[in-house]
C-alpha cells in the first residue's frame, strides 16, 4: 500500500504558476491510499473503493489511450477544448498514470493489474485531492513493478498527469506532497522545513466549488499581466513564510488577511465566502481561500483561518453551513 497526504497551500495560489513564491504544508489527517494487485484477466481495472465504482480497459488499450488524452490535451492548449473535456471520467488520469510509468520504465505489462483506492480527502476543497491521488499511485507502481525513480523523473511524471486535471499548474501541489513537510518555493528552488504550525490555525470546507480548478485558474490568468500585482503577491509570501517561521501571531494574521484581498482582487473568491472571511476578521482573526478558490456561486473548498477562538470559529462555521476540518 502506498499513501499520500493532502496539502494546504498557505500562500501564493494561483500566483505561483506565474513564477511567484508559495508556501505549502501537508495534512497528515486525510490521506489517499493505493494498492496495486495482479489479475488474471489481462485489463487494467480501477477500483475506488469510497464510491463502489470500478471500470477497466484492456492492457492492449493502454497506449492508444494516453495518445487519445495528449491529443485533447492539445486541442485544450490551442484553445479548443475546455480542460474539462480532456479526461473523460475519473478512471482516465488513473490510465494514463499507469500508462506514462510503463512507458517510462519500458516495463511490458505481462499480467493485468488492480488498482485499489481509497481516501478521506474531499474532492474539490482545494486540499489536493488529485495530486495526492497522482502521487500515491505512482509510489504504488514503483513499489508493484520494483522499479527505482529519480525525485525529478517522479516529479516530471506526476507533472504531466495533473496538467490533464488542472489545465496550467506550477506543479507546486506535487511537490509538497512527495515531501510531506513544509515548502517554501523561490525561483525554482524549494526550502524544506519540518516546523509543524503552530496553534491556532484551522481549516473549513466550504463546500466544493461550483468552477473546476482549470476554470479558476484560467479566470485567474488574465490578471497576472500585471507585474504589479505579482509582485504583491510574491512579498505577501515570503513575509508570511517568515511570520510562521517566527511564530509571529499578530504578522501572520495581517499577511492572511492581505493575501485574501490579493486573491479578491484576481475574482476567485466569491461572495458569500467574503462574507464568511469578514466575520472572521471582525472576530479578530483572518482566513483566505487554500486552492484555486471558485469562479461562480457560493463555496469554494478549502479555507484557511487563523488566529481566532475555535468555539467562536464554530460558531461563524455554522451560520454559514461550513465544516471546521
């Protein structure tokens, strides 16, 4: 069995695509898990095992398969297809994976395989619920085929799998996952911290969002022309990476809360959730969305929040139908 955690990005979505600091951190608490058995029957079979769903295609398939999903990749580069329309239903990304590992390794399937998976990370919340399942996944055919990867030739894998899910992506989500610790990433360098965070900080799902994360982040891209803004973003992170660093309470909920304007400003938190994170703040704390937020409606996954009473938090968290993590 191979497992992975959810991550929780404290700073710098969507901007990090663009080249920007991010600061990101795993929760230990929700994790993906896979396990890779043989069959018999010569097919490439799925299992998830929360939704008691299953599908397989033959391992002759596989091949022309991921050529099938390149392609529409493709036509989502060039503008002509929603990225939303390049895998077709949950079990492709899992093909692929499978696919793109073989490929890779130049390993020939002599048997057909199962993959079971089962998580507690919700879907959608922003807490990277497809890179977690990316990464357990490969660790599993690693482990299954006993083959060895480099940490850039299990990077670049997972890379390009989740650029499938997500249209555009730094791939910022993969790396905080396969070192399951705090990242600080910088001009493509990636400091390493095993300081956990301190008390006081809380997650909430707000409900899944109503937009994909490649909508998001494709609303998101026509606002990251301005350098000035980039730039705001980049100093909100790195002040931020230090105030936790330093334990700083009062810094860090100035930077929350001036990270949330941020990423008002780029249209990606709707407002009922402003209306949420305003409470907070009149509360004495600060929040901001932890993902690629939401486009359209009232929820967008994943919220952080900080430096506030937690009975006080339930107390909002119910008012609004949200649930404290």
């Amino acid at each position: 069995m191979a497992i992975a955690s959810a991550k929780l990005i404290i700073s710098g979505e969507h901007a990090v695509v663009y080249g920007a600091p991010a600061l990101g951190i795993t929760i230990p608490m929700l994790q993906t898990e896979s396990i890779i058995k043989k069959n018999n029957d010569g097919k490439i079979a799925c299992i998830l095992k929360n939704f008691n769903k299953a599908a397989s295609i033959s391992i002759a398939e596989l091949s022309q398969h991921k050529i099938d999903i390149e392609l529409r990749y493709q036509e989502f580069l060039a503008t002509r297809l929603p990225i939303t329309s390049v895998l077709l239903d949950e079990y492709n990304l899992i093909y692929y994976l499978v696919a793109i590992f073989c490929e890779k390794l130049a390993i020939i399937p002599t048997t057909g395989i199962s993959i079971e998976i089962t998580s507690n990370i919700p879907i959608g919340a922003g807490m990277g619920s497809s890179a977690a399942l990316i990464v357990s996944i490969l660790r599993e055919l690693r482990i299954f085929f006993g083959h060895q990867l480099s940490e850039e030739e299990f990077f670049n894998l997972a890379h390009a799998a989740e650029k499938l899910q997500h249209g555009y992506t730094s791939g910022f989500d993969i790396r905080v996952i396969m070192n399951d610790c705090l990242i600080f990433t910088k001009n493509s360098q990636y400091i390493k911290n095993n300081k956990l965070l301190s008390t006081g900080w809380f997650i909430i799902n707000s409900g899944s969002p109503e937009s994909s994360t490649g909508q998001a982040v494709a609303h998101a891209r026509n606002f990251f022309n301005d350098q000035k803004l980039l730039i705001e973003f980049s100093r909100t992170t790195e002040e931020l990476h230090q105030a936790i660093l330093n334990d700083d309470l009062n810094q860090c909920i100035n930077l929350i809360r001036n990270n949330h304007r941020l990423l008002c400003k780029i249209g990606v938190v709707p407002t009922a959730v402003q209306n949420f994170i305003q409470a907070i703040e009149t509360s004495g704390g600060a929040a901001k969305i932890s993902g690629a937020g939401s486009v359209v409606g009232n929820r967008s996954g994943c919220l952080l929040a900080y430096g506030i009473d937690s009975l006080l938090l339930k107390e909002i968290c119910l008012k609004f139908g949200y649930d404290l993590i």
